[in-house]
C-alpha cells in the first residue's frame, strides 16, 4: 500500500516460497523535495592505491545520498577507468534530487573502488562531502582525500589512498534542459567566464594557471636584473579578423611584448582573456623556437634563458616540439613545464626526459633541459595555498641550477664580472599561460 509506506518510511517483507526463505526486501520512501535543478559534474584521481598485482587499479567511483535514517543508498556509478593511478572520470549529469533530495547539506558519501572482473570490487577508499561544498564556487580546486579507515587503524604513518578532485561543476534548472544539453565542449572548457575553464576569470581566487605563474615567476623574476618579461600567448583566435595564432604577446603590442614583473604579466593575461577566444590545436615549437632564436644569439655565457609553459597537456605538434627540444639543448636555455588541469600528462613526462633522454629524427638532446610538474600534485587538500605553492616553485626549479651548469661547464665558460652591456633579449623567462585544451 503506497500510502502506509508514505506514512512508515520503511516497509520491510519477508521474500520467499513456503518453506524457504529468500531474503528481505526494504521499501524506503521519503518525500520529495521541490527541487527541479540537475548538476554536470566531472572528477579526477590522483595517487590512488595500487590493487592489481600485474596492473595499477581500475578505479571507478560509487555515489551515496543519505536516507532521514541515517543509512545510505546508491545513487550513481561511475564508469570504470583501466589500469591508472590517476583516472579522470567522464562528466556526468544527475538530478540534484537523487542527490540530497534538495537538502544541500545533507551528507553524501563517494566510495572509490578498483574494479575486478569477478565482481568482488576492491575497497579503496571512501571521504564525505555535500552537495553545498560540491557547488561552492564552482571551483576546480576542491579536493578530498580517499581515506581507508581499516588502513588508517592499521598503519600509524598511513596519510590518504590518494585523493580525488573535482573540477568541473555546472547547475542548470530541469526547465532549461535543453538549452543545457547543447553547452558545448568549448563553451565549458574554453570561456573564461564559465567556472567549468582552467581559465576561470573568479573574483574571489586565482585560477590554476595563475597560481602556477605567480608561484613559479615570483622566484624566477629575482635573477632578472631589469624585471621584464615577454609574455606569449598561443592556442587563440585574435581579434579584429579571429586568425589563430600560436605565438602572439599577452599585451597586445608585437613591437614591445614586455611586461613589468610577475604582477604584469598577470595583468596582460587577464586581459588578453577578455580580447582574444582560445582555440586550438595546441602547438609548442613556435614557442621554443622564439626563445632558442634569442639564445643562439649569446655564445658568451653572459645570458641564460628561461621558458615557463603552463600548459592543460594536450600537444598537436609533438614530433615539432621534440625537434625544437633536441635543437635547444645545444643552446644556453631551460624550459619548465607545468601542467594543470585533470589530464593524462604522457606527452609532458616523455618531454621531460628524465628517464629516456628525448630525441628527434635519430638525433639525441644534448643534454636534458625540460623539467615538468603536474600542478594538481601541489594542491592542498586542506587549502594551504601558500604552502603548496612554495612546494610547487621548489620543485620546478629542483633542475635549474644543474642545467645551467652543465651547460657552462661543457662550454669551458668561467664566471664573469657582471656587465652592463646591451642584452639579446627578450629576458630570461618567456611565460606562456593561454594554451588551452580543446
């Protein structure tokens, strides 16, 4: 009777033929709340633990809402990503209702589990938010971490088994559906008025690649005797005609691309986002190239050149960039990499050549001078920005000194007296931090 459930909460009856007994079933109703919204939401992994013996995890997540009793019922699934440490999950779309019922503080459980082939899933781990921290901002930057409670019993160093972050979360009303649906790939990833781009213009915090450029730029900008730095966008269409340009300065004048400290160019980036549409594909070796172009120049030690890309991973011109990479090596110039958002960064590890040194056309680099770090590795999960920020600027420039000094070195090149004559620049760091993923 659904009214006595209606009245009840919960009805429970016995299942089975006469004689035996085949279990319970559990009616549980509840209300509806007067809540028409639905939310696109999208998560990623990082780190999470090892289950397969011969593989990494096939990790997928499992979404609970919780009942007025306090118990817990599956409302999504996931699919399953295979054999990483490090899954982005597919944006998926799920009423707000079967969620939290409209209750944006209820509690909603989010298990993570490495799928088997027999169904008997491994526990990874589990962490609690709500629908209200889900929402808050629409930040890419929220973080949890994936905790084992029996791991946690177990072992007192234990930490986390990893972490999940969420980086795009978008609510739209059940009326507007339709014009919902039809949000494109572009419109989500590349608007910088969108919460949904690493782009995202906020007025209460910086966004993924402004965090990196000040992080990293603040420590570059003192070996820089006169602060100013050319800043290069590329991976956008330029106004007034909308061509693409994979290599164009961040303020607007070809002629002087200068910009005044880490404060400008965070400045001349802000607004090139509110001029020019970020569009791809992607490449990296006009970038390189007009940096190696200046470092050719000097032969005498007296300059040494710094590229800073900060990129989301996706290279349309791999085989290119390797080339300018291999050709570079020979020249007085570091590249740093950092990588944001949630992709597979396959292509940036490969470019880093720490494990295999990175060739071209059967030549080899000369020496390794790429250093690559994946941003989403320096996010507090608890919010300390200036922290994790100081982290990320000591690793990517762990490579710096070494490099510089092998190049020297091999060169036969002795320290100088400091000089006060004319520079080949553009100065030390080229920073590119409008390259998008399309």
């Amino acid at each position: 009777d659904p009214e006595q459930i209606k009245n009840m909460s919960s009805v429970s009856r016995d299942l089975g033929i006469p004689g035996k007994n085949c279990g319970t079933i559990i009616v549980k109703a509840e209300e509806l709340g007067n809540c028409r919204e639905s939310v696109l939401m999208q998560f990623c992994g990082n780190k999470l633990d090892k289950k397969d013996f011969f593989g990494k995890s096939d990790p997928f997540l499992v979404f609970y809402r919780s009942n007025e009793d306090g118990t817990f019922t599956i409302c999504h699934k996931t699919e399953v990503v295979k054999n990483t440490l490090d899954p982005v999950w597919q944006a998926f779309k799920i009423p707000v209702r079967a969620l939290c019922n409209g209750d944006y503080d209820r509690s909603i459980k989010i298990e993570v589990y490495d799928w088997d082939r027999d169904g008997g899933h491994d526990y990874i781990g589990e962490f609690s938010t709500s629908y209200r921290e889900l929402s808050k901002g629409q930040s890419q930057f929220t973080v949890w971490e994936v905790l084992n409670p029996k791991k946690k019993k177990k072992k007192k160093k234990y930490l986390n088994s990893g972490t999940v972050s969420e980086f795009l979360t978008r609510s739209s009303s059940l009326i507007n559906e339709k014009k919902f649906q039809r949000r494109t790939k572009e419109n989500n990833t590349c608007n910088p008025s969108q919460p949904t781009s690493l782009h995202y213009m906020s007025p209460y915090h910086l966004n993924a690649y402004a965090l990196a450029l000040r992080a990293v730029g603040e420590i570059i900008q003192d070996y820089d005797s006169d602060k100013l730095f050319p800043a290069l966008g590329f991976g956008a269409k330029l106004p007034p005609d909308g061509h693409v340009s994979h290599e164009f300065p961040l303020n607007g004048n070809p002629e002087n691309p200068y910009c005044s400290g880490i404060e400008g160019v965070l400045e001349a980036y802000y607004q090139s986002l509110k001029s020019v549409r970020l569009y791809g594909p992607t490449y990296f070796s006009p970038v390189i190239n007009h940096v190696a172009r200046y470092a050719s120049l000097v032969k005498d030690g007296s300059e040494y050149f710094i590229l800073l890309i900060i990129s989301d991973g996706v290279i349309s011109d791999m085989a290119q960039t390797k080339e300018s990479i291999v050709n570079a090596s020979s020249l007085p110039m570091s590249i740093i990499i950092v990588g944001v958002g949630p992709a597979e960064f396959d292509e940036m590890i490969e470019l880093d050549g720490d494990e295999v040194r990175i060739s071209s056309r059967g030549r080899f680099a000369e020496r390794d001078i790429v250093q690559f770090v994946p941003f989403r590795d320096y996010i507090d999960p608890r919010g300390n920005h200036i922290l994790s920020m100081a982290r990320l600027a000591k690793d990517v420039l762990a490579e710096i000194p070494d490099q510089f000094l092998q190049y020297m070195r091999s060169r036969c090149i002795k320290p100088q007296h400091l000089s006060h004559s004319s520079s080949s620049k553009p100065p030390s760091t080229l920073v590119h931090p409008l390259q998008t993923q399309i």
